[in-house]
C-alpha cells in the first residue's frame, strides 16, 4: 500500500537553531515529491517540488533533498516565522498522498 | 500573484442534504483537484479532473461525489445525501500545464454536518 510517514509530528526550536523534517515513502512510479507549509486556517502553501533521487532544491532558509525512499527539509537559523505545520505528499501515477505533517514552533 | 478562490469559507448544512462546493482555480492552469481533511488528519486527495472530464479519482470519491466544471472560471464539488463522517475542511488546488506540477491551494471550505 502506498504510504507516507513524516517525522516528527512536532518540532520545537529555538530561534537559530538548525534541524531536519523527514518524510518517508513507499510508492511506486513516484513521479514527484512535495513539501508544503500550512498555517493554522489556510490551505497549503506550495515550497518545494522534487522529481528524482539526488535532487536538491534551496529557497532561504529551507533546503529540500531526495532520495529513493525520504526527502528531507533542512531549516537553516530558522525564525518564529517559520513556525506552521510542514507538509510532504507524493504522487504515484495520477494518485497524491499527503503526511500528516511536522508541526514547527519556533521560539524567539 | 494569482490565487484559488473558494467559496463558501465555511458551510453549515443537514444530514441528508446536498451541498456544493465552489472554486475559482488560477486563470491559465489545467488542472484542477479536490482534496479534502478531516480535524486532526491528513489530507486527502479525492479527485483530479483534466479538460472537461475527471483523470483520477480516489476510493473516497463514490457515487455521493461529482464534479464539475460548469464555465470557464468555476470548478465545483457536489455531495449528495451528506453524512455526518463528510464533515471536514475541503479544499480545491490548481496547476499548470502538467499533473506532476506544483499545486496551488485555497485556503478550503469548511463543511459541518448536522
């Protein structure tokens, strides 16, 4: 069955303190990976998109990498701005599948 | 910058009733998706629909659901005889010109069953 896991459900950091979201997944004919960030009330808020193993992408202080099996999204010196919930989904075929999302607080 | 429009913010209906569901997608995007979450749980992709007909559809997408793209600018969800479990924020994306492309998000409708 097609699943994703993302970890951990919630992140507490310090202003400046640097840390990794993971997202895991087991699909098949991934034709891409993305990451979202929701704040509470919204709809997701696209970041990143990722299509192969290996590929990186930047944009401030995030950083989204890929390989065959997890993404993971580096936040750099993160700021209380920073704090909403992340969220990875991939898509199989014609098929989306979303985690259930990192929640961030980051404390100034 | 260009955005997905939803409509009602939040809609308040009976058990058994039907309810629509409206989006106004990005202008010069193609494809359009219904998602919807459940409080507390993920999101859940339930249909995508591409020139004038649905692409893929997920198991929740039963004979309750349809689709529809009634003019140029507007893509709606219909829900038929609507339960109690169909309570959930429900939310419309758009992208551009190929399915693997990012997908923009409204910010939902929120639906309470009665």
């Amino acid at each position: 069955e097609d699943q994703v896991t993302q970890s951990p459900e919630a992140l507490r950091l310090q202003e400046g303190e640097s840390s990794s979201l993971n997202c895991s997944y087991t699909v098949s004919g991934l034709r891409g990976l993305f990451w979202y960030r929701q704040d509470p009330g919204k709809g997701p808020e696209f970041l990143f998109t990722l299509y192969s193993a290996g590929e990186e992408k930047e944009k401030e202080r995030l950083k989204a990498t890929l390989t065959k099996k997890e993404s993971f999204l580096h936040i750099t010196a993160p700021k209380p701005e920073d704090s909403a919930t992340y969220l990875c989904a991939v898509q199989a075929g014609n098929q989306f599948y979303f985690g259930t999302g990192t929640s961030l607080t980051v404390i100034p | 910058e260009p955005e997905v429009t939803q409509t009602p913010s939040h809609q308040v209906t009976q058990m058994g009733q039907e309810v629509i569901l409206r989006c106004v997608p990005i202008s010069n995007h193609l494809y359009f998706y219904w998602y919807r979450q459940i409080l507390g749980q993920k999101v859940e992709f339930l249909v995508s629909f591409y020139n004038n007909e649905i692409s893929e559809k997920s198991e929740i997408f039963d004979d309750q659901f349809s689709v529809e793209r009634p003019d140029g600018s507007n893509f709606t969800l219909k829900i038929r005889s609507t339960k109690l479990e169909d309570s959930a924020m429900y939310f419309c994306a758009s992208s551009d010109k190929y399915s693997n492309q990012p997908q923009h998000f409204g910010d939902g409708t929120r639906l309470s069953i009665l």
